[in-house]
C-alpha cells in the first residue's frame, strides 16, 4: 500500500443507565458503551514520511 492511515485512536465512553423524560412518560434507559475517535477523518502519511 503506497499510502498508509496515521493513528487515529478510538476513545470509549460508558453511558450509565439513566431515566429520560419525555412528555409526562419516564424512560428507563440502560447503560451502554460506545467510542470516538480523536480526529473527524482519517490522515496518510506521504509515501515518502517515516512514521
């Protein structure tokens, strides 16, 4: 592959559970984990940079 992706790290967040209100109704939400990653979009390193 001539150009390679640099690091672009994922960063994982815990959701706690959570009741939500809508209206006059509560919801029970669960917990959950999901991730981001630091950059909006992947960077390549030129052929010719060293990484």
């Amino acid at each position: 592959m001539l150009f390679k992706t640099l690091e672009n790290p994922a960063v994982p967040i815990y959701i706690y559970p959570h009741v939500a209100l809508i209206g006059d109704e509560q919801l029970l939400k669960p917990g959950f984990t999901t991730e981001f990653f630091l950059y909006k979009q992947n960077q390549f390193a030129l052929a010719s940079e060293r990484y």
